[in-house]
C-alpha cells in the first residue's frame, strides 16, 4: 500500500460514471480525497457512499474533491450515484489497475474463501500528486467525519 510522502500514480486512466476517461493527473492543483471500496450499492459501501455525501459541502469548503473508486463499471455507478444522490463521482476501475498501483486490490478471505478484491481504504493526495495521509481500514459510516477532522492538522 502507498505510505506518505509516496507519489499518487497519476497516469492511469479509468473512466468515470459517465464513461469519460479520466485520471488523478486531471486533478492537478486540487486536494483529493480517493476512497477505494468494493462494491457499489452493498450495506457498507452504501453507508461510506453516503457519508461521504452528507459531508460534501464541508469538504468542498475544505477544499477537497472527493472519488470514490471501485471495480463496478460505470452504469453500475450510474445507478448508485443516482439511487443514493451522491455528489460526487464515481471511478470504473474494471481491470483493478488504479486501485492495485495504490496497493488497495489483492488477496482477501471470507469465510475461509480466497478470493482477489479491492480493500476498503482511503489516500489524501496533496495538490503536487504526493500522499497526505493514508487509511488502511476504514468505518465506513463514521470516515467522512474522520477525515474532516484529520485536516485541520494536514
């Protein structure tokens, strides 16, 4: 997993819920908050979704541009963005190539089930492209407000 002070891959393309390609190096100059989750329109990624909504015009005051990133293609995200309202927008990472080179896709385990998906974890990118902080396993329901938090001292 990236750590502070590591370089954002800024290159890599995906396409956003509209289908437009998009990549963190059109981001340049903004503070980005980039959330990874696994799967549109499930209990935990709704609740996260949703923070992440209710706390939108605080982030915006704060200057920060949040994305949500998961492995759902981008009608699938359509459809989530319009079921719950977000404010925000959604990436279509289908081939795991964003959230690997972020270190959040890998070997995970239910149920004593193997399996590859993407970890629920979170990067604040910093105007210049480098990690600001990291957030390795997340709450869903609370995180938006723990990241308002946490940026009053970045």
């Amino acid at each position: 997993m990236l750590k502070v002070g590591d370089l954002a891959p800024l290159d890599i393309m995906v396409k956003d819920q509209d289908g437009k390609p998009v990549s963190l190096k059109n981001l340049a100059g903004k503070k980005v908050v980039l959330y990874f989750y696994p799967k549109d329109d499930t209990p935990g990624c709704t609740k996260e979704a949703c923070s992440f909504r209710d706390e939108q015009a605080d982030l915006k005051a704060a200057g920060i541009q949040v994305i949500g990133v998961s492995g759902d293609d981008e009608k699938k995200h359509e459809k989530f963005i319009a079921k719950y309202n977000l404010n925000f927008p959604l990436w279509a990472d289908v081939n795991n190539e964003l959230s690997s080179a972020f270190g959040a896709y890998g070997e995970k385990s239910m149920y004593g089930r193997k399996y590859m998906g993407i970890f629920r974890s979170t990067f604040i990118i910093g105007e210049t492209g480098k990690i600001l902080k990291t957030y390795p396993k997340v709450k869903p329901e609370d995180h938006a407000k723990e990241i308002l938090e946490d940026l009053k001292t970045l």
